[in-house]
C-alpha cells in the first residue's frame, strides 16, 4: 500500500486537476486482455490507385522537377502519383453550408446549431505505414506545409471559429483507418478547452504584459519534466498530465498559430516530431496515442502561444474521470519525462 | 455521405457541446478488433473465503433473524458470511491525511495539494456476478443504502469537499476487477464538472426562483427523449449526449443528494436500477458502461438536484475530443431512447 501521499495537481491555465497515483498502476486485474490489432485483408481507400474511393481531393503535392506543384482534384477526376493529398472525410462530423440552411442558435435549455464546418482526412504519404514516428524528415516538412495549406484555406472562412488538427494512431486510440493520416475538423464555434486556455492567457496578459506560455516554457526547459529540444523547439511532459507520458511541443518564438511559422521552423518541427513521436513508439513499443494542436488563428495574437499536445492511451478514463472532470495519472510527469528523455535521444541519433 | 446536416448541441447546464454525427456510424475501419475479455483463472480479492486479501472492511452488512446488522472489521479480524461490504482500496487515488502531512495548496503555474481523501471499493454482492443488471432487487437495496451509509460517513470529514459513486462495468470501461462492485471516493475539492453544474443551477435559482432540473425533467419526461418512469423516478436520454445510448436517472422529488432519500424512495431506485441496466444489457450485450452519481451533501440544497449518469462504452474518445472538449456522438439521444424504452418495458416485465 502507498506509504507516500498522492499529489494533486492543476493545470498550469486550465481548472483542470489530476492525481499523480504511482502506486495504482501496481494494481491486479482479473481481466486477461487480448488486442489484435491486425490490419484487415482488404482495400485501403487512402492507397495510391485507389483515389476513386474518396471524394475530389482539396489539396494534391505533386512532383515536379526540383519542387512540388500543388493542386486539387476536380469531379470525375483524380490526381495520381501525389506527395501528400487531403480529402474531405466521407462520414463527415461537420459539412459545409448548403443555400437556406438554418445556422442559427436555439437558446434556453436546448440550444442547438448546424454543425457547419469541414471535415477533411490528410493522407500524409502514399506510403500506407509512413506514420510520423517512422516517417523521412523530408516526407514530414511535406505534411506540415500540407497542414499549412488547409489550416489558411479553411480559417478564412466566415463561418469557421476554430481549426482543430489531430491525429489519431492505432484502434484504441480512436483510429479507423490504419494508412497514416491526419485529420483537420473546422468548426463554427471555439472548442471549450480552447476557450478557457485563451481566457487564462489573456488575463495574464492583462496582469503581467506578457505570454503565460512563453513563462511555462522557460521554467519546464529547466525542470525535470524537460524532454528535448532543439534551436527552435521545446519538448516537456506537462506539470498536471492528464495521460502517462503525455509531452507538449512548443515553438520557442512567441506566436499564435501554426501559419506564424518560417521555413527553417517548419523543418525543425519535422525533425521535432520525428525524434518525439520516434522515441515514445520505440520507448513502449508503438503505442496508440493522440494528438492535437492548439492554435489561435485570428485575434489572442499577443497571449497566445500555439502548441501540440502528445497523449498516449495506456490508461482508460473511467467513471470517476468521465463523471467528474478530475483525472488519475499513474505515471508521473517527472518519471515520464526521464525515459521520454533517454528514448528521444536514441532517436534523435537514427535520423 | 451525409444529406442532413449534422447537429451540434449544447448541453442544459455545461458550456459542452456534442455533434450528433449519426452518418458516421456507418464508416468503415480496416482495424480487425478482437478483444477477449473473459475472467482469469486465479484468486478474486473480493470473494467470500478471501475477507484477508484486502484491507479490514469499513463497513459490512450482516444477516441477522429478519434484518441486517452493521459493524466494521477490527484489524486482524474478518467478518464472514456479509451481504455487502466496503473496503479501502489497496491502491487508493486518495488517502486519509496524516498527522504533520502538508495539506496546502500553492499558487501560480505550480499549483499541488496532498490527494487527501478516500478511495473504497463497495462489494455488491457475495455473487461474482451479481451486476445491476442482473442483480435481485433486494440486493439493490442493500448495496444502495450502504452507498448512503459511505456518504454519510465520508461527507461528514472535515477535508471532504465530494464524494463521487461510481462503476466501472467491464476492461474497456477501466474496471480492473470483474466481481460486482462500485468504488467511492471522496475529494478535497470540489470536481470541475460538479463545480459548473453548482455554477449555472445556482445562476438559474437566483433569475427564476426555481430548480433548473426540475424544470428539465419536467420537459424531458414528455419529449422524445423519455424513456421510463416509475413512481419517484424519471429516466430519459439527454439533450446533447455525449455517449451513445447515454441516459440519465433524476428523482421527481427535488434534492440535492442520496442522502435525502425516503426508504420508498431507495426501493424505487433499486428497481429503477435494475430495470435500466438490465434493458441496456439486453439491448447492446452486456456493453461495457461507467456511472457516476452527480450530488451535493452539503449547501446548495435549494438549486442542485442529485442524478445518476450512465455512459455506454460503445466509441472512444479521439484526437478531436481529447484535444478540444467537444464530443461527436454518432447515435441520436431519440433513437437511443427508442431503443432503450422498448428494451426497458421488456425488463421490467422480468422482475
């Protein structure tokens, strides 16, 4: 039995408190799992060849003499031999708006809205294993400036509040499809998570004239939950995590929102991911995981600082998590960070 | 792909927000799931026989001539032969304080706090299997007043803010044990979820002079999101479910928490229990669900009216509602509440 208290803690911005349990992760189940996470012998509608099985890409990198070419499929017709190419999702949580459609918001107990958006699924290599823990450097500068392209297209849009990019890795982490893709959700309102990290920040920003983030960053740099870094990235696992061996990756320049980005930081964040995501599948074993960045693209330009969230799935969240809002973690930041730390530097050397 | 939009709703209270994606269901994955869950050969801890494989009981039930007699173990004695019994989790979330343990909180990015509290396990039954679902409604009863017995106990710490009653039915809802039993643990702060509900029902009662849940149930029993009632209680699908086949249990009467019950009032709920997740097993196969009571025990009493939430575990929560705190549901709250009212009047009519 646990000698030494568990610690609660909150999160550095959000009201978001979790328990650092170390000794629960000892506990005894009677349940004897088997997974089989096995790829089904079937047609993969990410595949080149397979183009037809989507709707019109959006967005095609193609190869051209020396660069890339970019363009979009029109109906009937599909690109082939392309980089990376984004489609709209077939089963699409959110859809654009169609003429004399009703958008507006119904208040009182039930208050309701369109869900008007975009739903899009961003192969990110021909490749159907090219996942970014394993993934070329040179493929990954591809996938952000991919990023790039439909995060600018989609938030220029009237009735988009919030771009929201993420990634979804393995059957218990959500993942249909097993070809490596990214998916970006545009919708018409800002995500609560959101809106409390950018009310937090601003009234920081009120009080101290400054960034919290850019503060978070140089106390975790030299904490021991530091992870890696590089000329223009920091890597650490939160203070409050929420998932054992969850790291955020934040630029060290002060901006909003992944469109702030330059070239040389596009590719420090490819080499970023690669070494991050690289370590965490070779530190226990390709483990499923989320992911999820947190940008601001118009307006909180001083105060808010951009930045991707890294959750491994190891642990469920049950009844008390899914019914109150508080967290159990059993593997603390301090812990993670230390193997995190050592995987990532084994990585580092391989690419 | 979708012809109707899709619908994005507000929940009554929480500034949480769910799309109802019901297009998606029908997506196909390439993933093979098998996942075996059946119980290991070896020693249950919460057996009858093994009473010293966990820590001394704080609370049994014993079977007396026509009643039930109360005690607790003394250390290095078990009691035999009990109905129901509550035991310190043996790797507990929270612990009680001890003398001279640092209890503050400190402030700024670094917020911490001892996780001082309890965490227990309540056997619901010497029966491996005796779930809700299948449970007689005698046994209910017992296992729901020694819930009230708990609270009272835990509610009455001076350290205690909350005391959270939970289950976790099966490995993919995060139950580690497989024997019948729900877990309790009590908190030195009050949850997030807990702390927005207290928030906009009290908001409510100051403008309307009346209960915010009453009013909901009072429009939810007529809409196409009810499902059953008896006497004391009601049962629907909530507004903006954020689980498929989510649905809640309020009693008519208005109170704050369980402790407020009448022993009419308990016997109701045992049937009412057992008939709502006897019908969710026979509709969806003995799903894999958590439930948490949502109540307040002390203040409030006026504006907060104590619930019970049951969330299936039939999707997993992605990149999106990780990173967001938006939520896509792909079954609607009318169609789960058509499914599971036919399901319950079936129930009802075995017990």
């Amino acid at each position: 039995m646990s000698t030494v208290a568990n610690e609660l803690r909150k999160d550095y911005l959000l009201d978001r408190w979790v328990v650092i349990a170390t000794q629960r992760k000892k506990r005894p189940t009677d349940f004897k799992q088997r997974l089989e996470e096995k790829r089904q012998a079937g047609v993969c509608a990410l595949e080149p060849g397979n183009e037809h099985m989507t709707p019109p890409a959006v967005l095609v990198y193609l190869p051209t003499n020396g660069g890339i070419r970019k363009d979009r499929d029109l109906n009937g017709f599909r690109h082939k031999n392309w980089i990376v190419r984004c489609v709209p999702n077939l089963y699409p949580a959110f859809t654009p708006p169609k003429e004399g459609e009703w958008l507006g918001l119904e208040s009182g107990l039930f208050t309701r809205a369109s869900a008007t958006g975009h739903h899009e699924v961003l192969i990110e290599s021909p490749k159907h294993h090219e996942h970014p823990s394993v993934a070329k450097v040179s493929q990954l500068i591809h996938v952000i400036n991919a990023y790039l392209d439909r995060i600018q297209e989609l938030s220029s849009k009237p009735y988009v509040k919030y771009v929201s990019v993420f990634r979804n890795h393995g059957l218990e982490a959500g993942a249909s499809l097993s070809h490596a893709h990214t998916q970006l959700i545009a919708t018409p309102i800002m995500p609560k998570i959101m809106e409390e990290e950018l009310k937090a920040s601003k009234e920081f920003y009120n009080k101290n004239y400054g960034c919290t983030f850019c503060e978070i960053i140089e106390q975790e740099e030299q904490s021991p939950r530091s992870i890696w870094k590089n000329k223009h990235f920091v890597v650490f696992a939160p203070w409050a995590s929420v998932h054992p061996f969850e790291f955020w990756v934040f630029p060290k320049r002060h901006q909003c929102c992944l469109l702030d980005l330059s070239r040389s930081e596009v590719e420090a964040l490819a080499k970023t991911m690669r070494v991050c995501l690289g370590g965490l599948r070779t530190l226990l074993g390709d483990p499923p995981y989320n992911f999820g960045f947190h940008q601001i693209t118009c307006g909180a330009r001083d105060y808010y600082h951009w930045h991707l969230e890294v959750y491994p799935r190891l642990t469920i969240w049950a009844g008390f998590e899914k019914s109150t809002g508080m967290f159990i973690n059993v593997v603390s930041p301090e812990d993670a960070a230390k193997h995190l730390r050592e995987a990532m530097l084994e990585e580092e050397k391989k690419i």
